[in-house]
C-alpha cells in the first residue's frame, strides 16, 4: 500500500514542488484547493491526470482553511499518513491590508486541522509551515531553533500563533506534529509579487524592451534565500523522522535585496550602478546612464524584518538536509527561466 498525504496549499509554489516529490516517491497524493473564478492550478497541470484515467495518484479537493466542516470531512475522507499544512495567506505585506483574514487563515486555520485530527484519532503526522518571519526583530544571529521570537507583522504574528498551537498539540495530545521553520525560499514557481520574482521578471522584461523600470521597496532588507525544491525534501525528512520536533531550514548566507538585484540584472548583461540614498536610491544601467530601478516607499512596510540569517546546524545532523543551491545559482535559475518566459510569450522565440 502507497502512503497518502494531504498538501494544503498545494497549487503555490511549495505544494507543487511537494506534490512532485511525493509522487516521485510513490505516494498518494491528496491537495486541497480553492474554488476561482479563473484556473489557479497552473503550478500543477503538469501532475493532474483526469481521475477516470487508470493509474491516477494525485486527487484535488476543494476547500478552504477557513471551512472546519469541509477540513474534517477531507480528513474522514482521505485518511493521511501525512499532512502538510501549506495554505496561508502567505505575503507579509498584504498582511497589514488584511490582518483578521490573515488570522482566520493561518493561525486559525492551523487550530482547525490540529483539532480535526484529535477529533478523529487518527494517527497522522503532521506538518507546520512555520517561518523565519517569526524572529522579526533581531534578537541573535544566525538564527536557530531556541531564538526567541518577535514577529513584525500580522503575518508573523498569525504564524507564531500556528507555530505554537503545533507544540501544543504535540505535548497534549501526542499528535505527530513538526514545525519547519523555514527561511525564505524562491524558484521560478515563485508568486510574482515576492521580491526575487518581481525582480527576475522585471530584469526579463526590462532587457527585451517591454517595460522600462523596476519600482522596489526597502532595498537593505537582507533575507537568507535558498531553492524551494531543497526545501520541500527537508519537510518530508522531518515526517520521516522517528520523533517529532521543529526543524530551521535555511543557507547559512545572508544578502540584501540590492545585491539579488544586481546579480539578476548583470546575468541579462545589465551592470547596475546605485546612486543616492534612502528613497532617493536609483539604479542606473551602467552603459546607458538610464535609471531602471527606483524606490518607491508605498513597497515600504510599517514594520520591516531587517535582518534573517539562519542556523540550519540540527537538520544537517539529525535529517542529513544541506542545502546546495547557492545565491548565484538560484539568481540564475530563476532570470534564465523569466527571460526564456519573455522570448516564448512576447519575442516568438524557442
Ligand atoms: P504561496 O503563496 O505560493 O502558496 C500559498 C497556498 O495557500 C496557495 O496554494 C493558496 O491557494 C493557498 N491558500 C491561501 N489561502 C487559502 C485558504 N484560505 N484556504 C486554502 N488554501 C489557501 O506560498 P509558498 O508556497 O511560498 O509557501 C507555502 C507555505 O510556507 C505558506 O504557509 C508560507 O506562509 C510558508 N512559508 C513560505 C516561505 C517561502 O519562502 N516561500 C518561507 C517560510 C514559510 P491559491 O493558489 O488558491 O491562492
Ligand atoms: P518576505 O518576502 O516578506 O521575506 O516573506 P518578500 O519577497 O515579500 O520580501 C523580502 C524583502 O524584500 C523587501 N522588498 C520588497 N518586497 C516585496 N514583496 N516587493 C518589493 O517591491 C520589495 N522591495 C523591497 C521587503 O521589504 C522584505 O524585506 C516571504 C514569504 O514567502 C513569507 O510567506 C515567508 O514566511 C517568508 O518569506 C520567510
């Protein structure tokens, strides 16, 4: 017998490399997805396989974190041997547009899985999509598994309550439950208003003519960013592994996101050159002297993380989990894939 799992979250960038994974892996795969008035399963198309179709292991359910009834019959329903928690309202921006929708959804939403499975009794492993975001405000670096934490934002805040109500009922009711607290991750499936993909995308665009310049926000906010399909294999070690505890998952190297800039402009040829300060900051093309990226302080956050550096020290030794994709291989991965993008779509070209 395969084993099943349940991917919340499964058609972002996450899930759909998950869903790759366990498939590769021989699982039954189960995802919940959102009903929309347009298709919102393009990061997934290329798994599904229509499900009167014979040797089908993948299975799309609808449903909503925000639905406990739909949450304990899917739970009744498939049975998991694993569950992975990835839906959330997951861009910390829009989390101080939307802050209760936010907690409906990640926080609450979290409580009422946990609930589901202590209702039912069934002895799933579950898995928390916890996030570097809650240590917020530097209290040490790098950052490990005893940092404290003090989130920034609504988002933070939201994912500090899941975080916690998973050790809980992990102590309470001995449920199989795990947080990876993971540092940021990107890929070319990246949602396109995260900083790394609006970059990619704007250097693509930028080189072939189609838009003259980039608008960022806050451009010495320092993030540790890894690949996301390194990423998904270390959650599930952490459900294979024989006890249930919370995980960092991170590179170790810390970068701004004028130095990501730079890199995804200079693999299209564009030496970028930075001149003024604060709000005043441009980014001027080198061979031309024209200003392509400017700051725009609307991008600004009323609180900002300024600084994440992670300690992924207890995974490389206990889960055998070492991340390999570096910042300049993960800058060329995803502007090489924009820019192949761009020539398809716009230039006819490939
Ligand atoms: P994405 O934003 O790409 O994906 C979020 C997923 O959640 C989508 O499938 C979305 O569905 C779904 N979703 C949103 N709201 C609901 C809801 N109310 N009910 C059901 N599903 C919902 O996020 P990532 O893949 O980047 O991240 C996965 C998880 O990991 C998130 O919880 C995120 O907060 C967390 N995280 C991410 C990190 C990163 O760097 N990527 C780092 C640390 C944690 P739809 O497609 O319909 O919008
Ligand atoms: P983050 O990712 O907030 O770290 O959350 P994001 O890419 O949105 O921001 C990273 C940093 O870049 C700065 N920034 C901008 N950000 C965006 N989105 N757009 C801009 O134009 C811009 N200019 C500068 C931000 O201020 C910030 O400092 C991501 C999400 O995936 C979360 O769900 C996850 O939990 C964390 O990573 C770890």
């Amino acid at each position: 017998m395969s084993k099943k799992a349940l991917i919340t979250g499964i058609t972002g960038q996450d899930g759909s490399y998950l869903a790759e994974l366990l498939l590769e892996k021989g699982y039954e795969v189960h995802g919940i997805i959102r009903r929309a008035s347009n298709f919102n399963t393009h990061r997934i198309d290329h798994l599904y396989k229509d499900r009167h179709n014979k040797d089908v292991r993948m299975f799309l359910h609808y449903g909503d974190m925000t639905d406990s009834s739909n949450l304990n019959r899917l739970l009744e329903k498939v049975e998991p041997d694993e569950i992975y928690n990835l839906a959330a309202q997951s861009h910390v921006k829009v989390s101080f547009e939307v802050p209760e929708y936010t907690a409906e959804v990640d926080a609450i939403g979290t409580l009422r899985f946990l609930d589901a499975i202590k209702d039912t009794g069934l002895k799933t492993k579950f898995y928390q999509a916890s996030t570097s975001e809650l240590y917020g405000l530097v209290q040490e670096v790098p950052q490990n598994e005893k940092t404290p934490f003090y989130p920034r934002s609504p988002y933070g805040v939201a994912k500090l309550y899941a975080y916690w109500i998973t050790v809980n009922y992990r102590e309470a009711y001995n449920i199989f439950a795990c947080n990876g607290i993971l540092f940021n991750h990107e890929s070319p499936r990246r949602g396109e208003t995260f900083v790394t993909r609006k970059i990619t995308m704007a250097a693509a665009r930028i080189k072939a003519g189609l838009q003259d310049k980039l608008y960022l926000g806050n451009l010495d906010a320092r993030r540790d960013w890894g690949y996301a399909p390194e990423y998904v294999e270390g959650m599930w070690r952490m459900l294979q592994h024989n006890t249930p505890e919370d995980f960092v998952l991170a590179t170790g190297k810390t970068h701004t996101v004028r130095e990501f800039a730079t890199l995804a402009f200079k693999e299209l040829g564009i030496e970028l050159e930075w001149k003024g300060e604060g709000v005043n900051e441009k980014g001027i093309d080198k061979s031309n002297g024209k200003v392509i990226v400017e700051v725009d302080p609307d991008y600004f956050r009323p609180t900002e993380v300024d600084l994440l550096v992670g300690d992924a020290s207890k995974a490389k030794t206990i889960l055998n989990w070492e991340p390999k994709v570096g910042l300049d291989d993960l800058v060329k991965i995803m502007v090489n894939a924009d820019w192949e993008k761009v020539q398809k779509k716009y230039l006819n070209k490939g």
